[in-house]
C-alpha cells in the first residue's frame, strides 16, 4: 500500500488497540464459569485473544501486560494510570470517577451539544472541556485518521441551532394540543389518549409519610380562661 493508505494508519497504533475496543467485556468465562470471580474484565496485550477472568490471567498468561478493563454506567473505561503506560493518550479527555482517573474506550454520542457548550468531540461531537479533542480512545482512532474529514464549526452551531429551534416547536405543539384536548376530550365517542412530552418531573406518587403528614390533625383547641381576658398569641 502506498504512502497515505489505511496501513499507515494502522501502524500508528499499537496492534492490540483495535481488537480491544472491538472486544465485549464484563461476560461470564466459560471455563471457570462456576467461580465467582467469572467475570471477563481482563484482556492481555500481548496475547490478544479475547477477554479473560482473572483466574485465565493467572493460569494462562503470567508475566503478560494486561490491563484491567473499568465499567461507568455501563460504558467501559481504562484507568489513566494503566493505559498511558502503553498508549499516547494525548488529546482525550480524562474523568474521574470512583477516585481513579480514566479515560472511556469508545465513543458515547450525545442526540445535541448543551446549550453554551464551546468545545466538542471532533468525531461524535460530545461535549468536551477545552483542552481536548475527543471524548473516547476510538474516537481518537477515527479522528487522528488521514481519511478522517472534520466537521466545520459552522456546521456544528446550525446544527445545534436546528436542534433548539426543533424542541421548541415540539413544547408549543404539545401545548396547543394539550389546550385542544381539554377542550374536547372525547372525539367519536372513544377517549384518544396522547402522549405529552413533560418538560419538568412529575410529581412522585404519595408515600406513607406524606400521607400521614397532610392528614395531620390540628392541635387541640385551648378555651380562654374565664373572667373577660384576653390572651393574645
């Protein structure tokens, strides 16, 4: 292949990068799968044959590099501390979660950009802190790519403009129709029932204690004593 092709790509990453991120992790082994420490969450790099428990890293691949793959709310993640040892991690963007700072594997696309927001993954388009320029290790795969075509700016801010121009025709669509549906909430002798996108949280259903409070008793009532005073409060 010549110069610029998708080898060259390819060797700019270590050889283990893209199974990993192509692996599914956090699965039962079957080969200890009556251990309770069955779960795959362990990959080695020098191997490169899957996710493995931590007792096929014992017996299997001792003396091997391996990291230990992390999970946040249900997306796989990589402590700093581990995988800057192996792999430049410059340009992606670090959290910290359970006190341990990682980085994400692959990408988590977000439907639009919060309002404000001035920076974004180059690839998915996340919001992001400043000082980055992708959300994920994948995402900096994709985006450091010589086939890789960056959105403009532009393109992005009409985009997000769209997006809020769309949500707030959707709040006065459902608010005539709600207005309509009072009106007449009976059509053709059958009740339609429509479904009416909430802006703010419902209000959550009565427990034991809110009940007992809003049926409290008011004090007992105490009869001025006799002989024309007044006691003021």
């Amino acid at each position: 292949m010549g110069a610029g092709g998708p080898d060259d790509d390819d060797n700019r990453w270590p050889p283990w990068l893209k199974p990993l991120l192509s692996e599914s992790f956090f699965v039962q082994c079957k080969t200890h799968a009556d251990s309770h420490k069955s779960e795959c969450n362990m990959y080695c790099l020098d191997c490169m044959n899957g996710a493995l428990c931590s007792l096929c890293l014992v017996s299997q691949h001792k003396d091997h590099r391996a990291i230990q793959i992390r999970r946040s709310s249900y997306h796989d993640v990589i402590r700093v501390s581990e995988i800057q040892k192996v792999l430049d991690i410059t340009g992606v963007q670090t959290y910290i979660i359970n006190s341990a700072r990682v980085v994400f594997l692959n990408e988590r696309p977000q439907p639009r950009p919060g309002k404000g927001v001035t920076n974004t993954c180059e690839v998915c388009e996340r919001s992001l802190l400043d000082s980055f320029r992708f959300c994920s290790l994948g995402c900096k795969i994709v985006g450091t790519s010589k086939n890789f075509v960056k959105k403009p700016m532009k393109l992005k801010k009409q985009r997000a403009m769209a997006s809020d121009d769309s949500e707030e025709d959707s709040y006065s669509s459902n608010s005539s129709s709600s207005r309509r549906r009072h009106k007449s909430p009976f059509r053709g002798g059958h009740h339609h029932h429509h479904k009416v996108h909430s802006f703010t949280p419902s209000t959550p259903p009565p427990t034991a204690t809110n009940y007992r409070i809003a049926k409290r008793r008011k004090g007992i009532p105490h009869r001025a004593p006799t002989g024309g005073f007044i006691i003021e409060y």
